[in-house]
C-alpha cells in the first residue's frame, strides 16, 4: 500500500479552498437549471444546457480534482508542487475567473465573448501543468500512477486548446466544423482528463479508503494506452477532416470498461470498509453503466447519457472523496495547530459518517429526480432545486468541519 507522507502536504487552506467552491459551483449549477427550467434538457446545442455542463465540468470536477491534484501529489506521490501558496493562489483564481465567464457567455448573459472565459481557462490549466508536471516528472515513486496522472493533465491542456478553438468558432472569429469539434472536446475532456485522473488515482485511493482491490497494473496500463491512442487518433482524424470510424461504441467501451472494473474490484474485496464512500463510488460507477448503455443503445439520447455521466456519475465518485479529504484535511490542520503531543479528534470525527450520507442520500434523490425531469414527469425546476439541495449539504459539511477544527483548536488554546 502507498505510505502517505503527511509532512509534505500542503497548507490546508490551499486545497480546501478548490474543495469548497466545488461545492458553491454545484449549488450554482443546480441554480441554473432551477432558473433554465425546460430550455436546459431541451438540447445539448441550446446555451442554457451547455452553461450547465461547463458549471459542472469546470467548475465542480474542475475544482475539486485540482484541489485534490495538489494534495495528493506530495502526501502520496512524493512529487513536489511547484509556486506554493502565491502559485495556488493564481490558479485558483484563473480556474474560476475562466469558468465563471465562460458560463456567463455561453448562457448569452451580458453579451460576453466566450473567448475570454476560453483564453483565461487555458492560461489555467497552462499554470497547472508548470506547477506539477516537472514534480511528477522527478518522483521516483510507482510509474504507472505518475504516468496516469501526467496523460490526464496533458489532456486536461489538450481539451482547454479544443475548447478555446471552440470559443473561436463560436465567436464568429473563424469558420470551423463545430459539431466535430465539440465531441473532441468532450471526449478529451471527460474521458482523457476526468476519466484518466480517476482511473490513475484510484489504485491508491480505492485499496486506502476503501478497501477495494487495485486493478493489475499490466491491464490498467492496457486500459490507459489504449485511452490515449484512441483519443490521439481522433484528434488526429479530426483535424484532417475525418472521423473515428465506430467512435461512439469505442467511448462507451472505455467508459464501461472502467466502471465495471471499479464495481469488479469491490466485490472481490474481502472486506469494503468506509462505507459512506464506498456507496458514493458504487453508485457513481452504476451510474457511468448506465451512461455507456444509453450511448450504446441509442446515439439520440445525448442529454440523458450527459445527466448520467457529468451531473451524477463523475460527481458523485468526486463527492465522495473530496468529503473525505475534507476530513483529512482539517485533522492535518488540527495537528499543526496544536503540535505534537496533542490528542486531537479523529478524521471521521470531524466529518462524520452521518454527514456524509446526508450528503450521499440528498445526491441519489437529486439523481432520481434529474431522470424523472429528462423523461418529463416532474418539472426540471425540482430536479434543479433538488441538484441545489444536494450540493449545499455537501458546502454545510464542509463549512461544519472547519468549524470543529477552529472550535477543538479554540479550547486547546484556552486550556493552556
């Protein structure tokens, strides 16, 4: 198993920073639909579903896998995060400052450009790459799990590129084949950058907290050679002018692949622990299945494989870690508090397991009704509401664990 190397982790108010406004940016994903009512499940091309997306691609999962990245690469990999507190800082600033206009353009609020929102994103993940790639690149730590996560965030810069020439075309800048270039984006973005940084670090995390089996790493690096290759060789066909001849079943095959094994090594595990985030995952993985069947099934039904997919199943795997990394955190933040010597409460003391399933609970129910608003038995300003509801738990959880670190610390110090 991974020796985790707490001494090396970062302030905790750096990536409790990305963690927590994932959670403000769902809340104002789940506002969006609640104001968008039927325009935002009526097509993906329509700039209310769109703005929607981008709230949870980039600003949800964008959020809490960066904060993630940058506690996890020197606590589990080893590897240095360059910038410290002052490069943090600006990233943070640039991934929501993009994000947010980007949505405002793309939802046609004040007639922004989504170009700049397009530009301020890609000098983003530009940054990220400088902070951690050269770290990445010297640990000597696990190589299959460093190169992993060094593809995801290439690909993360490669979907930012198609992204920007998206918002290009957009803007009436240039003439570009739109449509093509949109499931490119989509592609790189979800299954090269989001997908991949699941995949690489699950085999720390899952066996850690979980207790599930890791993948073999011989059929893990098959998985992940043959991501990238496909993704190359559609960018590649792409930009001559063609098209990945079976694309659409190769991107379920990929997708499904990874859930089934995530599910596959859960019940080989002889004994789940953590049960709160095993059930995240389980339900976030049913949910990926789910996704593949429809795309397989039926190539039509966009917006229910994209609900399945980026509102509740890539979500709901995020949620359930970065709750517990809150924990983690703020039990690091306890002990430099207080120094050594120091009893202080345990992680699952400070987000305890009863916090997380309301978490859990209030995401299924958000989940179940985001499907009964796409098959149009319930209006979609509930399935908003509830996606709000849901989201808002998990920010109370988190404001509640930093509040129990300040208030231990507090009597700490009045007990001296």
């Amino acid at each position: 198993m991974t020796k985790l190397v707490v001494q090396q982790a970062p302030e905790p108010a750096i990536p409790q920073r990305f963690l927590l406004t994932a959670s403000i940016w769902g809340v104002l994903a789940g506002g969006l639909l609640v104001c968008g009512g039927d325009m935002v499940l009526a097509s993906r091309w329509a700039g209310a579903s769109v703005a929607v997306v981008h709230a949870f691609t980039l600003g949800f999962l964008g959020n809490a896998m960066v904060g993630s990245l940058l506690q996890f690469l020197p606590v589990a990999v080893q590897a240095r995060v360059r910038g410290g507190r002052r490069a943090a800082a600006w990233l943070y600033g640039l991934l929501n400052a993009g994000a947010l206009l980007l949505v405002l353009a793309l939802h046609g609020a004040l007639w922004l450009s989504p170009m700049l929102g397009g530009g301020v994103l890609l000098v983003a993940f530009m940054l990220l790459l400088v902070m951690v790639l050269p770290g990445l690149w010297q640990a000597a730590t696990q190589r299959l799990l460093r190169w992993g996560i060094g593809s995801a965030l290439l690909a993360a810069l490669v979907t930012a590129l198609l992204g920007f020439a998206l918002a290009v075309g957009l803007s009436g800048k240039a003439t570009l084949a739109l449509p093509a270039l949109t499931d490119l984006h989509a592609s790189w973005g979800v299954l090269g950058w989001v997908l991949g940084l699941l995949a690489a670090v699950s085999r720390v995390v899952a066996p850690m907290f979980q207790g599930a089996l890791s993948a073999p790493a011989r059929l893990q690096g098959v998985w992940q050679a043959l991501l990238y290759g496909v993704l190359l060789l559609a960018l590649l066909l792409g930009l001559a002018g063609g098209a990945l001849p079976g694309g659409r079943m190769v991107v379920a095959g990929l997708g499904l692949a990874f859930a089934l094994g995530g599910l596959l090594l859960q019940s080989r595990a002889a004994k789940l622990r953590n049960v709160p985030l095993t059930w995240f995952w389980r339900c976030g993985l049913l949910a990926l299945v789910a996704s593949a069947g429809v795309l397989v099934a039926d190539a039509d039904q966009v917006v229910l494989v994209g609900a399945l997919a980026l509102v509740l199943g890539l979500p709901w795997l995020v949620t359930g870690m970065q709750l517990e990394i809150t924990g983690f955190l703020a039990w690091i933040d306890l002990q430099r508090r207080c120094g050594r010597g120091v009893r202080v409460p345990g992680v699952q003391s400070l987000v305890p397991e009863r916090d997380k399933y309301m978490v859990l609970s209030l995401q299924l129910l958000a989940g179940l009704t985001l499907i009964m608003a796409i098959f149009r038995q319930i209006p979609v300003n509930s399935a908003g509401l509830a996606l709000l509801l849901a989201h808002a738990a998990g920010v109370a959880t988190q404001c509640a664990a930093r509040w129990r670190v300040r208030r231990f610390a507090a009597e700490f110090e009045a007990g001296k």
